[in-house]
C-alpha cells in the first residue's frame, strides 16, 4: 500500500487525526498546488487543481496541528465529487 493510499485510508477513518502536511502531501499527489495570496492568507490556504478548475480552501489549524472533522468532511466530500477517493 503506498503512502497516499494510507492517507486515503486515514482519512476516511472518522476516528483517525489528520495533520495540515498530511493533507497538503494527499492533495499535492491528487493533483493539487498550494497557494496563499493576499495579505490575509496567513492561516488560510488554497489547493488549486488546474486540470480540473477545482479548489480546496481551509484554514492552518492553530495552535495545534490538527485538521477539525468538519474540516476532514468537506475534504472528503469535495474529493468524492471529483471521484478522486
């Protein structure tokens, strides 16, 4: 099993955490690059999928490191609409 079918795997595990860099490595080998533009992106980032016009945007958990599991279900639902998981 590679590590981004592990990550799937975690992911889908609503009893699993899932850390800000472990969503930002899924996302990147799904297809997505990161962005922050604008003077407020600070604790905001964007994960833009250009072949499919499509993007991701969440908050930097803070302080801790965390993804919130609302967090974790719009990811997962934005990514099985676009039939990646």
């Amino acid at each position: 099993m590679s590590k981004r079918d592990k990550l799937i795997a975690k992911l889908l595990n609503r009893e699993s955490t899932v850390t800000y860099q472990e969503i930002s490595y899924l996302l990147g080998k799904l297809g997505y690059e990161e962005t922050q533009k604008g003077k407020t992106s600070g604790s905001r980032g964007a994960f833009i999928n250009m072949s499919e016009k499509h993007i991701i945007r969440l908050h930097k958990p803070h302080p801790g490191n965390e993804l919130k599991d609302y967090v974790k279900k719009e990811i997962i639902s934005e990514l099985k609409d676009r039939k990646l998981i």
